[in-house]
C-alpha cells in the first residue's frame, strides 16, 4: 500500500524492519529536490521529520499499536547534509517505563555516512481506539 498523509510528505518508500521483533526500526526515504533549500541541501524539518517518524514507528510496533506516543523533547544533531536521493532512518528504544520512553534514532545515506542523530524523551498514552 503507497504511504499517505505526513508518510507522503516526508517521502516515505518502505518499512523495511518496524521493530515489532527486533526492537529496532528502518524505513527508507525518498529526498527529493523539493525538499531542499539553498544548494541542494534538505532542509532540516524533514531530516527532524524522518527521525521521528522511525522513533515513532518503533514504539508503535513494540507496543502492537497498543500504546501511543507524544514527544516531550526531541534533540537533533545535523552532522553532514542531506540531499536529494536514498535516506536509512534507523531508530531504537533505548529505555521503555510504563508512561515515559527515552529514544534515539539516526540517519544515512547510502553509502552509510551518518547525517544526523537524534534523541527523544516521549509520553506513552493508551491508544485510542
């Protein structure tokens, strides 16, 4: 099924591990043009975007869509740019309580230079159904 909605937007192609099993996730993305500024460069909401959305696919899964999450903070360090072609976001839990998740979560391209990392403290909530 093609993605919809923010998956769209951000340029999502495939979920290739959710993490229900391993406890880590890997959705690849589609940078495009249209996404960057100055120079060929991806703007940086997107590359906020695709971390998050592979942090946020994590705990959906690990949780069996049983839990939800919502971002207390979420940190970003750029380490190279990005620009148009194949992204890897890759995210894991690196803590898990009963209403708190810690996270964390990076980029590559495809030659495997990291772009960027990131970290987020998350509110885990009951699915609402």
């Amino acid at each position: 099924m093609p993605p919809t909605g923010i998956a769209k937007t951000l340029g999502l192609e495939t979920v290739v591990d959710n993490g229900a099993q391993s406890g880590r996730a890997a959705l690849h993305f589609r940078a495009t043009m249209d996404m960057c500024h100055s120079g060929g460069i991806v703007q940086g909401g997107f590359v906020t975007g695709w971390l998050d959305m592979a942090m946020a696919n994590v705990v959906l899964s690990k949780s069996n869509y049983e839990q939800n999450l919502l971002s207390l903070e979420i940190k970003v360090s750029f380490l190279a740019s990005a620009g148009p072609g194949l992204v890897i976001a890759e995210a894991w839990i690196e803590r898990m309580g009963r209403s708190t998740g810690f996270l964390e979560a990076r980029l590559t391209n495809e030659r495997g230079d990291v772009l960027a990392k990131a970290s987020s403290t998350v509110k885990l909530v009951p699915m609402k159904r």
